[in-house]
C-alpha cells in the first residue's frame, strides 16, 4: 500500500532522512520508532508532502504522490498530529466537517459520518457543540482521530498520537485505539519514541537512529534476531516485558501441554500474546483457560505455569 524508496531529506549539510526504503502492506500498521531527531516524523511528513523530500520516492496504493497536488494528496490520507491540531475558533462537529465538506458531501451524509465515528470513539453527542479547549486532552485526541477517520481514508499516519497525555490516559486511549473497528481496515503508519507503545500498537517495527533505518521487523524479530548492538541496546531495559508482547499463545502452541480439563472456564484468544493472556488467567480465581487452534480446532488447557514453561522453552530456542 505505501512504497518508499531510496528517501532523503537535507536541511543543508544535515541528513535528517538519509536514503531510507520500506514498504507497509495493505491493512498493517507499520511504527517508525527511535529517538528525538532521529529522522521519522520527517519521514512521515514527506509521505504526505508536508515536507518535500531533496530525493527519493513515494507511492501509495501503486501511485506516486508526486502525480497529484499535495492538497489533493492530503485528502485521501488522515493526519493524526501529537497535539490533535485541532482549530481552536471551531466547534467539534466543525472540525470533523472539514475534509468531507472540501470533497462535497451534502450535509446530511456528514452528519450521518459524525454520529457514526462519535459513538464509536467515545465522545458524547453533547460535545459536538463544544470547542477544543472546553475538552479534556484524551477527549481532543479522539476528536483529531476522528477528524482523520471521516472521509475513511485507506491509509492513516499518526505523529506521536498519545504524546501528550498523561501515563494513566495514554494507556487507556492506547487499549481502545486498538480495538477500533475502524484502525483495522487502514494501512497506518505511526511515529512514536515509546518502546511500549511501539510493541503494543504495531504490526512491524522500522527502528531509525541518525536519519537511517537500523531494522524493519515483526516485534519478535527485533529481539530475537537483533541487526546490531543499537537494536540490543535501545531495547534492553525493557525486553522482558517486550517479549511477552512480542509472543504469541499460537507461537508456543507445540510446547504448551496438550490435557484439557474440564474446570477450565472461558477462552483465550489463541492470537492473544503472551502478555494478555497472563492479564486473563491472573483475573480468573480459577487461574485457568481453555484456547482452541484456529486452524484444527484442537483445544488445550492454559494455565499459568504451563504459559510461562512454554514461554521460557520459547526464549531459549529462538535466542539460539
């Protein structure tokens, strides 16, 4: 859905994009990760032309972006910024309006597109009426989502979309985000310099450092097969915790014991990580689950102790 190829920015003698080349399928969300300055909120800015690259290639969707004018260009992708961007002196339903109203949607149709995405986002239908500062900072920022969602553009980027909220919101706006029915049929990119947030929202990882792509990977592939020292290292305070994200209960299917019991209750998503279904079997006073092989239909019993001896076995085969 999206080709880079061969990407460079030059702010006169500085290389803040220095020839980069990734691609993100069709419905994949793909995280530019790294630290300030290293280069991937230009990168993002350039794919929708809000900076113009010194050299390089975009396409989207098999078409370059230079074929179109950057206003046109901006319309089919939804921008989510770190501070929600959202214009002051303009009501919540005014902001939302913005994009279908420059592609000529009559007003009902808007309306209709509004009430659909302020259910769905959590926002009342009282805050519609309201301007951006009457609003808390978690609200604003399901605003900005919604702004971007409301012409269902296939492909959305988002700068830092939970950078400035507070730990305790983030994580909770973070949770919902992923389960939205809407983020799950775009292709997005994501920038952010949050380790977690990377691990828990992304489908790859493109890890940059001084304006250059170090490793593009599936999560389990950044910690397990490491390119380098600098994937090593930028990940190793929190790479316990990062495993358990990065695995899946499909992933340890062959280690994990094969008995059912019948006082297992509930199931557990077999494309659960390792990390949620822990969440599941410690809330249960049972601390016991059933999970189902999408594929067979076989069905084994998951229990804390089995989940963690199969994660264990997990780590040191891959680690080899």
């Amino acid at each position: 859905m999206i080709a880079v190829k061969n990407l460079s920015k030059h702010f006169g003698q500085v290389k803040a994009v220095d020839d980069i080349s990734f691609g993100v399928n069709e419905g994949e969300n793909m995280i530019l990760l790294g630290t300030s300055g290293c280069g991937k909120t230009t990168t993002l800015k350039m794919i929708n032309r809000l900076i113009e690259p010194t050299k390089g290639e975009i396409s989207v969707n098999g078409k370059s972006v230079y074929e179109q004018s950057p206003e046109v260009l901006r319309r089919g992708i939804g921008y989510v910024l770190q501070n929600n961007g959202l214009f002051p002196h303009y009501t919540v339903a005014e902001n939302m309006a913005i994009v279908p109203q420059l592609l000529g949607w009559d007003k009902s149709r808007i309306a209709e597109r509004i009430n659909e995405l302020t259910g769905k986002l959590h926002l009342q239908p009282e805050q519609l009426a309201v301007y951006p500062d009457q609003l808390s900072g978690g609200q604003q920022q399901r605003v900005g989502l919604a702004r971007a969602l409301m012409a269902d553009p296939p492909v959305l980027l988002m700068d830092e979309p939970f950078g400035a909220l507070d730990p305790v919101t983030r994580f909770k706006i973070r949770r919902e985000f992923k389960e939205l029915d809407e983020l799950k049929r775009k292709t997005i990119i994501m920038v952010t310099h949050d380790v977690q947030e990377a691990f828990e929202m992304g489908d790859r990882i493109c890890l940059m450092d001084q304006g250059r792509i170090v490793q593009t990977g599936t999560l389990a592939q950044l910690l397990f097969k490491p390119a380098n020292s600098f994937v090593q290292e930028f990940l190793k305070e929190q790479r316990l915790q990062l495993e358990f994200k990065a695995v899946t209960v499909m992933d340890l299917w062959d280690t994990l014991p094969d008995d059912l019991s019948t006082s297992a209750t509930g199931l557990i998503n077999p494309n659960f990580t390792v990390w949620e279904a822990l969440e599941v079997l410690t809330g249960r006073p049972q601390k016991t689950a059933s999970v189902a092989h999408p594929g067979n239909g076989q069905s084994k019993t998951l229990t804390f102790e089995g989940l963690m001896a199969a994660f264990y076995h997990y780590q040191i085969t891959e680690a080899k």
